[in-house]
C-alpha cells in the first residue's frame, strides 16, 4: 500500500498504529522501566536505534507510531504514551494553550527547517499572480510557512502577530490563493496547487528530496520556537531517571549521524546548536 493511502486509512480512523504491544507499562521509576514513547513514523529507525542502545541500561522502549500531529499530545494526556517526540515549542505552547494542559518539554532533539516544494516550478520567483501555495492549518505551522514566504518577498505580515494566518496577511503582490490544510497532507497537495509548504518530518516521510525544494526555511535566533524535543505530561515527569536516560541516549552523536542519514542532510540536532 502507498504511503497516501496509509495515511488517509489512518486519518479516517484517528487512532495511532502501534509498533509494539501497548500494555502494562509505568509511568514512574518503576522496576521493569518500560515507557512507550510517541513518534512520528519517519523517525522510527532513529528511535529504534536508541531502543536497543537503552537495553543495555534496563530501560525498555515501546514505539507507537503516528501519522499526524492531531494524535501525539492527546495520547500523552490520556496516558495511551508516557513522552513523545514529535512537535517544536510553538506547537506545544499553542496546544497547551487550546487545551489547558501542562505538558513540558525535557529534551531538545533537532530542527528541521520548513521547505517549499514544487512539481511546476524551480523558485518561488517563478510563482505568477493568482497562482495557489498550500499550507498547514495549525496555527504554529501555518505561521512559520507564511513567515518562509515573506522571507523570499512575496508577502508581508501584520506587526506583532505571534501566530500569523491568511488572514494577517497585509501584502500579497501576486494576489496569492492559499489552501490550508493538514500538516500531513501538504505534500499531497503538490499535484493540486503551484506550491506547497511543507514541514521537515512530513516531507522526509513523502519521499521528497531536500535539494528539490524550491525555498528553504533560514536558521536564526528567531528559529529557537521551531525546536523539536521529547515531551513529558508534566514537570514532575520531567525529574523521572528514567526520562532522562531516553534524553541523554538522544543527545548523542550516534544520533546526529542518524538524523544525518535519515533526513538526508536535512535536520539539524539541536541540543547544543549555537544559534
């Protein structure tokens, strides 16, 4: 089955795929020390190394994979998960905001800047008056991406907007039409639309190649909200042994040679990247 049709089977039952029997884990510094951790199915090799990097250290891990951002933070609240590794800071702060919940960041894993891809044209320069980009509809990504067009002229947004929409948009000099969409969907998007902005992870797992894309997202101070991290459902999480363990084994440089080939030169580890 292809990818897309995976994906649209998994966004219609809204249910993440599990790698690993699911049962029976504690969330403490319990004796058995297993932990499921919520991933994004394109990390799984990544992960999958640190899992057997961690038995050595009696610290079992049970991957349960997921397809979109809808699910992960959810899941963590639930207790389905007790940390995930999905998300930057300005999604978490928007989700913890929409849903007054108090998850927390314990560990900074990579940032994956956010690209624009194309099958019609080779710059964003070449995009003609009316022509259509999509976009994620969350309000972190979809801030980011209009953030990455105003980068490369083409739009200007609204002083003093945090989360910027469509609808912060103050200039748009080719009269632009944008389609919001799903994270996961935007790179599905590109045989409908000119252009597509696409977030790191969702491109890595649509196949498409970095170098192919047409604008490339600029690492400054400024990126420091877009980092990605291991998440816990509270601070006292935060302080389980065993947690940090998963962190430390993370916050390796096996780690950043495996982002390296995985992601194709595309991400960048971020626990000690000096902005």
């Amino acid at each position: 089955m292809k990818f897309w049709q995976k994906l649209a089977t998994v966004a219609l039952v809204a249910v993440p795929v599990l790698t690993l029997a699911a049962c029976g884990n504690k969330t403490s510094d319990s004796k058995d020390k297993v932990v499921k951790v919520g991933i994004m199915s394109n990390d799984k090799e990544i992960w999958q190394d640190i899992q057997t990097r961690l038995k050595k250290q009696n610290v079992q891990i049970k991957l349960v994979e997921f397809t979109d951002y809808n699910r992960p933070n959810q899941a963590l609240e639930d207790g389905d998960i007790q940390l995930n590794s999905f998300q930057h800071h300005a999604f978490l702060n928007e989700w913890n905001k929409a849903h007054g919940d108090h998850i927390v960041s314990i560990g900074n894993t990579y940032i994956g800047p956010m690209r624009a891809y194309s099958d019609s044209i080779k710059s964003l320069k070449e995009l003609k008056k009316g022509d259509t980009v999509s976009v994620p509809n969350d309000a972190s990504n979809e801030g980011r991406a209009l953030l990455l067009l105003q980068q490369n002229g083409l739009i200007t947004i609204k002083a003093g907007v945090a989360n910027p929409t469509i609808r912060d948009i103050k200039t748009n000099k080719l009269n632009l039409k944008f389609t919001e969409l799903d994270a996961a969907q935007t790179a599905r998007s590109l045989k409908d639309v000119d252009a597509a902005i696409v977030n790191n992870d969702i491109a890595a797992a649509a196949k498409l190649v970095p170098k192919d894309a047409i604008a490339t997202e600029k690492i400054t101070k400024a990126s420091k909200p877009w980092i990605n991290f291991i998440a816990a459902k509270s601070k006292a999480d935060a302080k389980n042994k065993t947690y940090q363990k998963i962190v430390k084994a993370y916050q390796t440089k096996r780690t950043a040679t495996l982002l390296n080939k995985y992601y194709k030169g595309s991400t960048v580890p971020a626990w000690d990247y000096k902005f």
